[in-house]
C-alpha cells in the first residue's frame, strides 16, 4: 500500500491503540469514558495517571509516538513537557495523562458519567 493511501486511525481502533500504549507505559487506572451519548466534544476520553511529572510526560510521549508511527497525529496537545496534566486531543479520541493529585481533585469520570 501507498503511504499516500495510509488513512488515520479514528474509533475503537484508535481507542484500543491508545490503551495498548498506555499500558506499555505502565499507566495507572486507565478509564474509557464513553462520550457517544453525551457532549459533541469527543467520542471517547481516556484517562489515566502516570507516579510522578516524568511518568506522566513519559506516557503522553509514547502515545504519540506509537500514533504517529500509525499515521495519527493529535489535532492538538499541551501539558506533556510539565507533566502534571497531559492533553492530547484527536478529535474523537481524548486522552488525559494526569498527576493522581490532579486526577482526584477534578474527577473527570464523575463528571461526565
């Protein structure tokens, strides 16, 4: 196959890569949240926390590498140098690398359950 023809990976497909990457990074209490029922904001938001500052952008680091590999690049991403709470938006697919403290305090899952 051409790479011309090499399409980004979106869906289930890209939520399972991301998850499979996440855990190769040893991610702690990875939650998928379902979005398909709720905001237009995304499909799927998957969140997880890394031990410390380093962990955290180790994770973020590594998702967006194995997705690149895949032709996937984030539409957009921030926090991953700091650390403390990593973004990484691809559209359908959000993924949020957090500090435990971090995670605690905002309790995404509750918020959008």
């Amino acid at each position: 196959m051409k790479k011309d023809n090499v399409k980004p990976l979106c869906g289930r497909e890209l939520v399972d890569l991301v998850i499979k990457s996440l855990e190769e990074k040893l991610a702690e209490k990875i939650v998928v949240v379902d979005m398909n029922n709720k905001s237009g904001a995304a499909d799927w938001f998957i969140i997880c926390q890394g031990d410390n500052t380093s962990h955290t952008s180790a994770i973020a680091d590594g998702v967006m590498r194995v997705l690149k590999e895949k032709h996937t690049s984030p539409w957009r991403y921030e926090g991953v140098e700091e650390g403390r709470w990593a973004l990484i938006d691809y559209t359908d697919v959000v993924v949020h690398v957090m500090l435990p403290e971090l995670r605690e305090f905002y309790n995404l899952e509750s918020l959008w359950r």
